[in-house]
C-alpha cells in the first residue's frame, strides 16, 4: 500500500481513506477480491491444478486460497470446480 500510496503523491493513510471512498473496499480487500475473481475464473474455465491456481493468483499456497474461497463463496476449490463442472453437463 505504501508504493501505491507514493505513486498517488498521497500519504497511506490518505491513500486509504480515498481507495475506500472510492472502490468501497479497503485495498487489502479488493486485492483479495481481484486474487478469488481470478482463481474463480481459472478454476471455472481451465483444467489447471488448484494447487497451481494458488500460486498463479497471488495466495501463495492452496490453503490460503482455500480459507478465502471457504470464507467468501462458503465452498472448497475442489468443491466448487466439481459444482461448476456438473452444472455445464445439465
């Protein structure tokens, strides 16, 4: 946040408030936000692994991305390549 903040000639706690103002998001919240749409879409869209989703999405390991799936959407990654998949059979 303080490299963003800097970039906006702005002071982080300025920055802040602004981005939140703004987005109505806090900027640790949209990054998590902008990392699950991603990993959302790899998973929906691609044969990737999770594991290799994870990674590729900025969580750095499965369980992170696992824990934020499973606190925002209220599923697993396994859980939720598998419901996506059986919906695109129907």
């Amino acid at each position: 946040m303080d490299a963003l903040a800097e970039k906006s000639s702005m002071s982080p706690r300025t920055f802040y408030r602004k981005f939140k103002k703004t987005t109505g998001l806090t900027p640790a919240r949209f990054i998590n936000q902008s990392r699950l749409d991603a990993a959302r879409r790899l998973i929906e869209e691609s044969p990737i692994q999770i594991k290799s989703i994870a990674a590729q999405c900025g969580f750095g390991d499965i369980e992170r991305m696992r824990r934020v799936l499973q606190k925002d959407l209220g599923i697993s990654p396994d859980d939720y390549r598998r419901r996506f998949a059986s919906s695109l059979n129907e």
